[in-house]
C-alpha cells in the first residue's frame, strides 16, 4: 500500500512565524498545500525569541491550525534557525594518519566531529562545515578513498550565543516534538543556489525585518556568514519616527512607494503622507543596509573580482528597487531566489517570496527523511472507504441506543436464480401462517383431551 510522508517546518523570524506542511509521495512528488502564518510584536527580536510564551502560542495556534487542514495529529516539526548572533568562525585541524590504510568517510565524520567539540568562549557551536581538504599537504575536494600520512581540513564553526537555541527548546514544549534544527541560511545555499554559482563565487544575501543574513560561497564551499542587526522594520521605524506617525502607516507607505530609492520619485501622497519624505527615510536606510552588506566581502577575505553574483533574498528584500541599488554600489549581478525546484507549490496565495526560507527547510527535510517516517499521525476510522462500523457508546442503559449506525450502511444480499415471483411468495407465506394456526389448535385439543379426570368430582 503506498504512504503519502507529511514533513512539517516551522520558520521563526522577528515579525512571524510561519509554518507548512509538505507531502511527497513514494514517487518523490513533493508538494504544499498548507501554511499558516502567526504575525508577532517585540517577541523575537533580531531573530531570537525574547518572550517564550507568546511565541510559543503563536507556535501552538499555527500547529493546530494545520492539524485542521489534514484532520490529523502533528508530532514532530523541523524548526530553522537563524538570527542575530548566528556567524561562522573559521578553524582548521590537522592529524596524522596510517598511511598504508584509505581514509574513510567515517574517518572524516569523526575528525570533523571532534572539531566541532572544541569550546568557543560566549558561543555554543550548531553545525560545521568542512572548507577545503588537504592530504599530505595537497589540496583535495574529496579525500575519501586516498592514502596519506597527513590530513588538513580547513572548516566553519557556525556558532551562536547558547540562549538562541535554548529559548526555542523553549517554545517547543509540551506540544510537537523538534525533529531537527536546521541552521536556515545553510539550508537555504543548498536548496536555491546553482552549483555554479557556488562554484564560481556568490553572496546570499536574506534581508528580514531584523536582521540581514550574508552567506559568501567560493570554489564550491561556504567560505563566511554572518548575521547583521538591520533589516526591512529599521526603515520602517525611521519613517514612523521621522514622520511621527504609527508604525503600521509606515509600512503601508513604504511599500506603496513606486520605486522609493529613484531619484525621480512620484510625489504623490499616501494616507496623509509625503511620498518624498517618506523616500528620503527610506534612501538613507538603505543605502546603509547595502553599505555594511558590501562590508563583508572584505570581511571575508575575498574581492569583489572573486565573486559572480549576489542571490536576494527575504521579506525585506521585497522593497521595490532594492535590487537595482545593490547592483550599482556592490558591482555584482542581482537575482532574486526562488523556492526549490523540486517543490511543487500550486496554490498562488501562499507561493510568495517571502517563504523561500521555509520552503527551502521543507525541500532538505523532504530529501532526508526516510520513506517510513513521517511528522503526522493521521486519524484513522474503522471500516473501508464505503462501510463504516458502527461505533460504541459505553455505559448507557438503553441497549437498543448504545450503538450508532449513522455512518453504518447495510450491505443488501444478492439475489439468487431460484429466487419465487412475488405472487408466489405471497401465496406460500399465506398457506404457512394457516398451517401453523391450525397445528397450534390441534395441540391445544390434544393436551386437553388427555387429561385425566379428578375421582368423585361433583358437577
């Protein structure tokens, strides 16, 4: 019998949460039909949660909403993470070997591993990613398989302040258990880069409410990451405090600017508002935000020269010209990053850009999941598709009403070839119901008949 895997994630930014479910089919089908969005204030802030309940019911409402979607039981979620402390270090380990035995994967696992087990003063150490591989001193992608006395391996620590997991093991109790965390911006270069472009050199750049994320990628490997403190709501919060007006109206404005960072901006007015005002805000901010993302290719160690192109990311990267602006000041190619093209998202009203992060977790999970497991326990009902049994209802005295056959449909017999024409059978039902009247006569005759007579009875 073939078993639809029902995979769930959960993406948890500065200004919602967002989850979905995806199904894939033993085919490898994989497509979403679900997702639910939980809008948040001040409670994650810079990408970590700061308010453990609020954000834990925005989290539980979201589950449940989704059970209501499948009518089933959500017991495990993949959950991203991501945020303001989250950044690469770079290390590297070096050991000697037995050069008369083949280096292993295992082999490399585990030196890997080990790495990863070094302390990091203020940081707790999430996931490490290998760099470049050299065996007795020669550079290498895969030195699985070859012999040498010597191995170096030049790897990312990707780190981050021990409270940003903490607090989502936090949130993720007494209800769905966490499958796995997922470090998203990793996840994310998987599932939407090309391997060219990893190849050739590229800078992922996600820019959300809080925070903007810069992954750089070189000769195949992620080379730095980091995390910065500003996003889309640091322009949004210049142009409510600038303008002095709500922070929702400034939102509005912001995206309802036909292209705010042209210097021929329409001077139009929205909601009472300036459109030229509120373009200068927006201007300064942005160009600040580019500023510091243009900062970390030197940060990196790398140049411009090295690198092919930038993929654009994120809800705050949905700011109409922001792509154009960042091709001008960083000198590189622009494209925006779509979901992963093995998803299939049919439903218009939830493929949106903004959800590429989740899609992406969606699409790894998807990939790594073996076909036995699944995040949901769907609910069952006895009987077949057509019948239903019926079902009990204990402890009452009426036994006539102790069952209910509302979904119970009564299978009608199969008529047979010697079945009797309809006068026939009226006809023999009518002679059975004399016969028996008059045998039961007959009896009672009999009975009364052989009764023996009480002696010296009077009449």
């Amino acid at each position: 019998m073939t078993k639809t895997q029902h995979i769930v994630a959960l993406e948890i930014g500065s200004s919602k949460i967002v989850g979905a479910i995806a199904e894939k089919t033993p085919s490898g089908y994989v497509q979403v039909n679900h997702l639910e969005v939980e809008k948040l204030i001040n409670s994650v802030r810079h990408g970590c949660v700061q308010n453990v309940e609020n954000t834990k019911g925005a989290i539980n409402s979201i589950i449940k909403k989704l059970e209501n979607r499948i009518d089933g039981t959500i017991e495990e979620v993949f959950v991203g993470l991501s945020g303001r402390s989250l950044h690469s270090e770079p290390t590297e380990v070096n050991q000697n070997l037995d050069a008369t035995v083949p280096i292993t994967n295992e082999v490399l696992e585990r030196i890997v591993s080990d790495a990863g087990k070094d302390p990091i003063m203020n940081y707790e150490t999430i996931e490490v990613v290998p760099r470049t591989y050299y065996v007795d001193k020669n550079e290498t992608k895969s030195p699985s398989g070859q012999f040498g006395s010597n191995i170096n391996i030049k790897l990312n620590l990707i780190v981050a302040k021990p409270n940003l997991k903490l607090n989502l093991d936090r949130v993720m109790t007494g209800g769905a258990r966490v499958k796995d965390y997922m470090v998203t911006p990793l996840v994310v270069a998987d599932e939407i880069l090309e391997p060219s472009e990893k190849s050739l050199g590229c800078m992922l750049v996600d820019v959300g409410a809080e925070t903007t994320t810069v992954s750089i990628y070189k000769d195949g490997s992620l080379v730095y990451l980091t995390t910065l403190p500003l996003g889309g709501r640091n322009i949004t919060r210049d142009i409510t405090m600038g303008l002095n007006v709500l922070e929702d109206t400034a939102e509005r404005v912001k995206k309802n600017i036909s292209n705010p960072l042209d210097k021929n901006v329409d001077k139009i007015t929205i909601e009472g508002i300036n459109s030229t005002d509120a373009a200068n805000y927006i201007v300064a901010r942005t160009g600040e935000i580019i500023a510091n993302i243009k900062q970390q290719i030197q940060y990196a160690g790398v140049k411009t020269v090295d690198l092919h192109n930038i993929v654009l990311i994120g809800g705050g990267a949905q700011l109409q010209g922001i792509d154009r602006r960042i091709e001008d000041e960083i000198k590189l190619r622009v494209r925006r990053g779509s979901y992963p093209k093995d998803l299939n998202i049919l439903d218009h009203n939830i493929n949106r850009a903004e959800y590429v992060q989740l899609f992406s977790l969606l699409s790894k999970a998807a990939s790594t999941t073996p076909f036995n497991q699944s995040c949901v326990r769907l609910n069952t009902y006895n009987g077949n598709d057509d019948t239903f049994a019926p079902t009990y209802h204990g402890g009452s005295d009426d036994n006539e009403n102790r069952y209910d056959y509302s979904n119970f449909r009564e299978e009608e017999p199969a008529p047979t070839k010697a079945a009797a024409r309809p006068s026939e059978s009226r006809t023999s039902q009518s002679k059975q119901k004399r016969k028996s009247w008059f045998d039961s006569y007959r009896n009672k005759l009999n009975k009364l008949m052989s009764e023996p007579e009480d002696e010296g009875q009077d009449f």
